[in-house]
C-alpha cells in the first residue's frame, strides 16, 4: 500500500458519512451493492477502494465522488 496514511483516513471518512446517516455497515453495502467484508475492511483500511466500489459507495450515499474523496480534515486530524 503505497498512501497508509490516506487509506486511514478514507475509512475515517467514510465510517463518518455512513454513522451521520445512521446506517450500518451493512445497510450501506446493501445500498451500494457491495459486501460488507468490503465496507469493513475500507473502514478499518484493511484494504483501498477501487474506483468501481468508490462510485457505487459515493451512489449509495446521494453525494458527488468528489465529496466522497475530500477526506482532508480526516487526513489532517491524523497528524
């Protein structure tokens, strides 16, 4: 893995945009037609999103893939 830091930091976000929606995991794999082990294992950056999974979380949460990427303050919170 070549960026720990942002992987990190995506998850961060991501478990962020899912809890301010009051979902779960698997509310929002079922959402964006992915596992849950794919859900967990971004979260816990276990693992980066392809673009494919980015597109379909960024879907399922109603928000533009650039809103879905911006994860700067997460980014910045890990210094």
């Amino acid at each position: 893995m070549k960026n720990p830091a942002s992987v990190k930091a995506f998850g961060i976000h991501l478990k962020e945009l899912r809890n301010a929606r009051g979902w779960s995991q698997q509310v929002l794999a079922d959402y964006a037609d992915v596992a849950k082990l794919t859900v967990q294992r971004i979260e816990h950056a276990r693992g980066a999103a392809t673009i494919d999974v980015l597109v379909s979380l960024a879907r399922a949460l109603e928000i533009t893939l650039p809103e879905l990427v911006e994860f700067t303050q997460c980014l910045d919170n890990e210094s």
